[in-house]
C-alpha cells in the first residue's frame, strides 16, 4: 500500500460508517477505454464494448439477488451500468452525484498508472475533501430501503471499505465485479459473487 492510499485509510477511518442495514452490494462500473489504457477520464468517458457486455453479466449475477434499492454515481460509465443492472428488478437506479469519482482536474488526461492518491491536481479535489464527499453520499445511499446496490466507482470503492475497516484486496477491484458487504457483529466483510475474469484494478 502507498503513502497515498495510506493516507486515504487514516481519513476515513478517523469517521468510520456504521449503516444501520447487515448487508448491501457494491459494483464498480463496467471498463471503458481509459481504464484499459490507464488514464484519468472525464466524467463523459463511455463503457467500452467489453464494459457493455461485463455490465450485462453483472446484470445476470445480480438478477437473483434481494435487492431493493439501487443508487448510481451520475457519471456516465456509472449511470449505463447502474440502468443495465437495474432492469432486472423493474427500478429506476436513484442518482447520487457525491458518488462520482474523485476530480482529478489538470490531471485528466493523463496516465493513472501511478496514481498518488495524496495528490492535490489543480483544478481538482483534495484527498480530504474526497473522503469527506464519499462518506457523506455513501451514508446516505444506505439509508434506501435495503438491501442496497451502489454503482460507482474504484474510488468509491477504496474510501468505502475502509470506512467499514476492511481491507482492500486488489482482486475486488475489477471492472462490474459483483460485491456483497456483509455485516458479523461489529465487523464488516467483503464477499465477491463472482471473481473478475476481465478487467483490471485500472482506477476509476
């Protein structure tokens, strides 16, 4: 783990959330192109062919699953794959635009490969104020009739477990990778329904 994601964990954990539900699902966005090619994207980036076709599959994962709610970032990649998972259960997803990934500003564009999370881009947003956004959104989206279905992001997705206490494993990370959060106790858990054959831990 870097110095960045280090930094994330100690932020996030200094407010941990404690969402009154046992269990909820979290699925990050199916690839695009700029995943493919490790680049910080605009919020406009399309699913590639492959991102359409893991966001049908997450759809078919999904489909049996008891879910209620479902609440999507408002960008792009996030919104087609939250519509495509959520015709199955005949709901609308509801739009939360805290959950959008991280701004990145002047950095947009570039390559993500290395990606320093205490970074501070112009014309973007503060590690601090990220975590702050996320923690607000994702509590929040927990509040909807549960179970719950987050659609958002690999951003998202960092500050979200650690504000949970659980540890990331890279192999969680794929794209329209199916995760079920689960509840024992006081300690919360990370379960996939499927492990990711496609895609990758490209952020965003």
């Amino acid at each position: 783990m870097n110095d960045g994601l280090r930094q994330l964990v100690k932020l996030a954990a200094a407010q941990p959330l404690t969402p009154a539900c046992d269990h909820f699902y979290f699925l990050r966005h199916g690839q695009t192109e700029c995943n493919a090619r490790r680049i910080f994207q605009t919020t406009e980036e399309p699913l590639s062919a492959l991102g359409l076709q893991q966001a049908a599959r997450a759809a078919e994962l999904l489909a049996g699953e008891p879910i209620r709610s479902i609440a999507s970032s408002n960008v792009n990649r996030a919104l087609t794959t939250a519509h495509t998972v959520s015709a199955p259960h005949g709901m609308a997803p509801v739009v939360f635009e805290g959950l959008r990934e991280r701004n990145f500003g002047a950095l947009i564009g570039t390559s993500s490969a290395d990606i320093d999370w205490a970074c501070e881009p112009e014309g973007g947003e503060t590690l601090p104020e990220f975590v702050a956004r996320k923690r607000i959104a994702l509590e929040q989206a927990l509040t909807h009739p549960a179970p719950v279905l987050i659609v958002a992001h690999g951003g998202s997705l960092y500050v979200l477990a650690a504000l949970l206490g659980v540890p990331i494993d890279m192999s969680v990370l794929g794209n329209a990778q199916p995760l079920r959060f689960e509840r024992s106790g006081s300690a919360w858990r990370v379960k996939p329904l499927l492990q990711a054959v496609d895609g990758g831990a490209a952020l965003a």
